[in-house]
C-alpha cells in the first residue's frame, strides 16, 4: 500500500532495518543465555519502570 504510492523513505528504512535486525538477534542470545526466570524479572522491571514514566509524565 505505501510502496505503491511511493511514501516509503529508503533512506531512513535501511538503517532500521539494521538496527532492528542487530537488536533481534542480541537480545535472542542474551535472552537465552540469562534464562527463563531472569528473563520474565527483567521484563517486569521494564515494564513496571515504563508504566511509571508514563503515569509521571
């Protein structure tokens, strides 16, 4: 839909395709190396810090 109409920006995509591409595979490897447990505290404290901020802000 947006590439037919030409309103895809290559020049910004390509970066971010990287970037999300490194990112990706990172935090698959972190993820698996630092397991199942620590893995669900870490997303918990994520979360819980992004909740704050918004409700502060």
């Amino acid at each position: 839909m947006f590439l037919n109409k030409g309103l895809v920006n290559f020049a910004a995509a390509a970066p971010l395709l990287l970037g999300m591409a490194l990112g990706a595979h990172l935090g698959a490897k972190y993820a698996l190396k630092i397991g199942d447990a620590k893995l669900r505290i870490l997303f918990l404290i994520i979360v819980a810090l992004s909740s704050a901020k918004l409700l502060l802000t």
